[in-house]
C-alpha cells in the first residue's frame, strides 16, 4: 500500500540529516537469523578475541527519552542513539521497538501504545522510526524549514555560527545546489 505524499516522513529527502539518519537504521540491527550468544565462556586461557567475537565489550548506553516535540536534533538524537542501544546490547529484532519504548514520553508514548504496542514484535525498527516521525511532526514541517531558512541572517552572530546555523539547515532541507548555498550566505551577511 503506498502512502500519501503528505506524510511527513515520505517528505524527507534521502540526503538530509534525517533522511539519511533513517537510511541507515536499516542496516544497524542484526538480521533476523543473527545469534545472540548468552554467556562468553571466558575461562582459564580462553582467547578473548574468539570468545567475544560479533559481541559488544561495553554496556549499552540507553538513548535520552523522546517526547515527541517536532525538533530535528532530538529526534535524530533518539533513533541513533535508539539504534545504538539496541545494536550494542544485541537485543533480537522483534524486541527492539518495544525496548525502546520505555524511553518514550508523552506524544511519542502516545504513538506507541494507539499504533504500536498491540504488534511492537512486528513493527522493524526503521519502520517504526518513519511512523513516529510522520505521528509527530507537522505534514509542512519541509516547508517551515524552507522558511526558516529563507529568514535566516548573520545579524549579531559570529560569521562563523551563521555558516554553521546554514549548513545546519541544508543538513535538514536536503540537496541544495552550490551556488544556492553561497548566494544565501553573501545576502544574509
């Protein structure tokens, strides 16, 4: 079933910050058929580079909770930090999003427990990811960063943190031509 265009998440371009940030969720949780050892079997002259190989020598790092507020940095925050956590403590596929879940608060809680908990052991984490995004933010959320960008000046900032809080702006637009980029960059001085 295709979904509509209007959707927030289908209206990301691939090479954005977010974009790209979803792109590669797919790729970070083991496969399905993955194995996920128990126990190391570390004992007396065990090689520790065979016993622990495939395995993580650190404590996963739990994501910062999630609430739902339609900002790019804590969105993106929340699935790669999500991703890593699931990744490093090898957590099997169908147990990621509900492991997750306890990080969700508020909007995204929300989300969760209408759309997702009655079939979390279904839902694939970059899935998951798409559906959060469109429940929480606007449908123009593109556009409104098209705006912000176009009301974008140097004012009482550094010329440095204006090319900063530019490029920051292309990363969440997307593909922008060169030239666009140093026209903006000349006019907003």
């Amino acid at each position: 079933m295709d979904r509509p265009s209007t959707e927030p998440a289908i209206q990301l371009p691939p090479h954005s910050f977010l974009g790209a940030a979803l792109l590669n969720v797919n790729n970070a949780v083991p496969p399905s058929g993955a194995s996920f050892p128990s126990n190391t079997g570390l004992t007396g002259g065990t090689n520790i580079h065979a016993a622990t190989e495939g395995m993580s020598l650190i404590k996963p790092i739990a994501p910062r909770d999630y609430d739902g507020s339609p900002d790019a940095r804590s969105y993106h925050r929340f699935i790669t930090e999500g991703t890593d956590y699931v990744e490093t403590g090898r957590v099997e596929p169908r147990r990621c999003v509900f492991v997750l879940s306890r990080f969700l608060k508020g909007r995204t809680y929300d989300f969760y427990t209408q759309k997702v908990a009655m079939t979390a052991g279904d839902w694939m984490l970059q899935h998951f990811f798409i559906e959060m995004f469109s429940y929480c933010f606007p449908v123009n959320y593109q556009m409104k960063q098209q705006e912000k960008l176009h009301k974008a000046y140097q004012r009482d900032k550094s010329v440095t943190e204006y090319c900063y809080e530019l490029e920051e702006l292309y990363n969440m637009i997307g593909t922008v031509a060169e030239q666009e980029k140093v026209v903006k960059l000349w006019n907003g001085l």
